[in-house]
C-alpha cells in the first residue's frame, strides 16, 4: 500500500485525482478502449487507495534522504513529488533545461520533465518525448489546445491533464520545450519479453505495477508494461526502465505488418522512414512505450485523435484489429530507438 500511494501521490500533484480531468469521451459509442493501453484503476480500489484511515493518526512524514544508482544526488519524497521543480537525479545525463522543462508556470503549467522526465524518456501512462520532431510536439501541443487531441478514455488522468497544459501554455513555452526534447535522443527504455503468463498486477497512477507475491496469470490478448524497478520508478528515476511482457510470437506478428502490411494496412517505413527512427516532421516509432504506441492508434481509429497529421493515419490503422494493436506495440517497442 505504501508503494500504491506513493504513485498515487504523483497523481494528485498532476492536477487532481484520476477522475476529476472531466474531459468528454470522444465517441460514447465506440468500443471501450482497451484496459491493457489505458489503466484505469476501477473505482473501489481508487477509493480504497485515498482512504484517510478511518480517523487513524496520520503517519509522521517521511523527510528523509533518498538515492538512485549511478548519482551523488539526494532528494527527500517532497523533492520528488514537486511537478514545479522536477527531481533531476542525473543532471549532466541532459543539457541545460528551459525552464518550462524544469519548473513549469504555476498554477496552470506544471514542469514538462516531471511527467516526461528530463532526459524524455517519458513512462508507460504518458509518451516518450526524447527525440520527436520540434514540429510534431508544436503540432500535438496545438491539437491538444484545439481539441483535437483527446483520450477516448475519459477517466484517463493524464492524457485529459495535457488537454488542459495545452490550453494554458504559450507558444513561446511550447517552442522551448519542443526544441529542448527534440535534440534529445531516446534511450533503449523497454525490454520486450514474450511470455504466456504474466504477474498479476494493480492499476495505480495510470501504470501497472505488479502485485508483491501476488503470482501470475494468463497472459492473453494484453501487452502488461511494468518497471523494472518499482522504487526508483516511484522516485521518477529517469535511468530506470521497463519491462512489456507481450504474447508468444507477437513479435514475429508484428514485424510481418509493420513491415509489409499484411494485407490489412501500410508498411510503417514508407512514412515513419526505413529504420522506423522518424522523417521530417513524421516523428520515429522504433523503441518506444507499447502502452504509449497502443492508445495513440487506438485514438486515431476512434476519433479522439483527428488533428492535421492523425487525419493521414486513419486509413492505415482502420482495419487493425486489437490483437494488431498488441504485435505491432510489441515489435515496435522491441527496435533498437
């Protein structure tokens, strides 16, 4: 419980809980998205996690110092949970930060790195950011400003809490932040492991984090993406990465569409380049979240994505069926970035 509520607490220092974002489902009629792309504690164990003990005595908190590997650098779980002056426990593992990467604009502009982390790598309930197009992130930011750019999970924290970034940011704010995150380059952050069973997990901040002696369970249709490490992941731990547990032979699936369509959609490279890695403004899909990958292809079937260049992907990702969605998530999280 301790380690659900420390993610939690993420949350709420993002703007609120996961259910008061308020941003309207794109399509009421469209199938319900799946869970494996879109975490979404159910309601009883949300309420169960913000429970206030009942009158209990609140626990003394905890002030003292924490570490990672491979850093010098020491921060209290305060420090951590700032989102307006973001834990950098790796400060020569990126350049110089705008300040609206690292600080943000209170009340309305919380700090690009804190969800993001600094070096962009981003985690599994938002999107690896670190080498995009400067382009592509100005465009995503307007589509979400616009409108255009939403969750077709409404409860979906936040996706809905850069819905509200996007209409409070300037553009002089935005061009920084995409210039600094587009010079980055992104990491190997996933191991892609195919199995038939998988520890069973909770939902807690948007992630799926697995449950300590809790055993395992089929697998299925589902690509379940944990960290590593869960501690250092909870102290937003920008050189721990991820594990995506994915179906056996998904990989080999995935690689058979992405590369030629398998009758059913376009090769990737003919937009996103031969290596998958992005060209001009089309921005590079090898290497990244499957989690992330999953719901932006789930979005533009559905129609909670429909900005300038999401309109260019409807015909390719139409026919896709949700098994599609979970090989071509798992091959392309497989690639080198």
């Amino acid at each position: 419980m301790k380690r659900v509520a420390l993610i939690l607490t993420c949350v709420v220092a993002l703007g609120g809980s996961i259910g008061m974002f308020g941003a309207p489902q794109a399509n009421p009629a469209a199938p319900t998205p799946p869970l494996w792309a879109f975490p979404v504690a159910p309601p009883a164990a949300r309420g169960a996690a913000g429970a206030g003990g009942g009158g209990a005595a609140a626990a003394a908190p905890d002030t003292s110092p924490k570490s990672v590997p491979g850093t010098t650098v020491t921060l209290t779980l305060a420090q951590v949970r700032d989102s307006y002056n973001i834990p950098d426990w790796h400060p020569d593992g990126h350049p110089a930060m705008p300040d609206i990467v690292s600080h943000g604009r209170r009340p309305a502009v919380i700090s690009c790195g804190y969800c993001h982390l600094p070096n962009g790598q981003g985690r599994p309930e938002n999107s690896s950011v670190a080498g995009l197009p400067a382009a592509y992130i100005v465009q995503q930011m307007a589509d979400f400003k616009n409108g255009l750019r939403k969750s077709s999970e409404s409860r979906l924290g936040p996706q809905n809490l850069m819905v509200n970034i996007g209409k409070a940011a300037t553009d002089a704010e935005v061009q920084a932040a995409a210039e600094y995150f587009s010079k980055l380059k992104l990491k190997p952050w996933i191991r892609v492991v195919e199995t038939a069973t998988v520890p069973k997990t909770r939902i807690a901040g948007g992630m799926f984090i697995a449950i300590e002696d809790g055993g395992t369970e089929p697998i299925g249709n589902r690509i379940i993406e944990v960290p590593e490490n869960l501690e250092r992941t909870e102290l937003r731990d920008d050189a721990s990465s991820f594990i995506a547990y994915a179906p056996v032979g998904s990989i080999k699936k995935g690689e058979a569409l992405v590369t030629n369509g398998g009758g059913k959609t376009t090769a990737c490279a003919i937009c996103h380049g031969a290596d998958l890695k992005g060209m001009g403004p089309v921005p590079s899909i090898a290497g990244r979240s499957p989690s992330q990958m999953g719901r932006q292809i789930w979005d533009m079937q559905h129609g909670a994505r429909v900005g300038l260049w999401s309109d260019l992907m409807k015909p390719v990702v139409k026919n896709l069926t949700e098994e599609d969605l979970v090989s071509i998530t798992a091959y392309l999280a497989s690639l080198k970035p």
